[in-house]
C-alpha cells in the first residue's frame, strides 16, 4: 500500500528520521494552515486551524512503510507526541482519525484522486488562546514574536525563512516587512 505523509512547517526541510522516500512533492491537499500554535519553546508553529486558517496547498512524502499503524507510529515519533496527535486516512481498510473532520474528508478525497492508500499528518491544534489568553490574529502574533529575546527569537525566525513559500500567512508577510527595515 502507498502511504504518504503530509507537510506544511519543519516536518518538510527538517524530517529528522522520518522514513521518506524521494523529495517532498507540491501538490498536497488544501487545508487551512496557520501560525497559530505556540510550541514549548514560546515560537509558533504551524497547524491545521479551520478558525483562522488560510487555503494552503500541502505537500506529500511518500512513506518507506506499507502500514498505516506504522507510519503513525513513525511520525508521532518524529514529532514527539502522542498517536492521538496524528492524523490519518486509511482508505484500504476505510479508517481515520480524527473521524468527524473536514478536513479528514478533504484529505480522504485527495487520497482517493491520487492514487493513494494512506494519508498521515501531524494533527496538532492551535493552542494560542490556551497559551497566550487570547484569539490568534496576525497583529497578536507579531507581538508574541517581539516579545522573544537571544536564541528562541532567532529558532522563531528561522523557522519563519524555512516555511515553504506557498505558506504565506499574513503574519509571514508583516514579519518580512519587519526584517526589511
């Protein structure tokens, strides 16, 4: 079976074992994407948000497993969470999670198209308001990447620089404003 994994943030420049084979390849499904998650270390991170996210067109890895328990297993490993915390789509034995989803049905109909059995992806939620008090907005996060000093400023920007170009959040764009002067 073919199974593919899913990437819009680090998972694509940094797979840090994730078992890919060949490149990350455009033309994922589209799903709202958006700088909307707060990480440990204070930076945002992107997730799937259907509150605020944007229409972003995805990017797929094919995965070097042939199970889909596997695949799971190897990025909720990657990504240092939980399987609870990983998506998937399994249209050979007719299985998803999250079950009630959207955007698990968008993904289900990409994988159907695309000749695919399986479809994994870091199924993190935006935690913005958990963490910092209040809804996300672009202006919102700006002001919570001004408020990072030293080392944790510079992860913060760098991972901004390392976001695939079709990610291009309207906090991106404020913060390439920013750097210009």
């Amino acid at each position: 079976m073919k199974i593919v994994f899913l990437g819009w943030g680090s998972l694509i420049w940094s797979p840090r074992g994730l078992p890919i084979v060949g490149d990350w390849q455009r033309g994922g499904p589209v799903l709202p994407i958006e700088l909307s998650r707060v990480s440990s270390d204070r930076r945002l991170t992107l997730v799937i948000d259907e509150d605020n996210g944007i229409d972003t067109v995805t990017r797929y890895a094919f995965s070097s497993r042939t199970n889909t328990e596997y695949a799971v297993d190897d990025l909720s490993r990657r990504e240092g969470t939980t399987q609870a915390c990983i998506g998937f789509v399994d249209l050979v034995n007719g299985t998803a999670n999250p079950t009630k989803s959207t955007f698990t049905s968008l993904i289900w109909e990409w994988a159907e198209t695309a000749g695919v059995g399986a479809v994994v992806w870091t199924a993190l939620a935006t935690n913005f308001h958990q963490k910092i008090g209040e809804q996300f907005s672009a202006e919102r996060g700006m002001a919570c990447l001004k408020g990072l000093n030293g080392a944790k400023r510079d992860q913060a920007l760098d991972y901004f620089c390392k976001a695939p170009e079709e990610v291009n959040r309207s906090l991106r764009r404020a913060l390439q404003v920013l750097e210009a002067y």
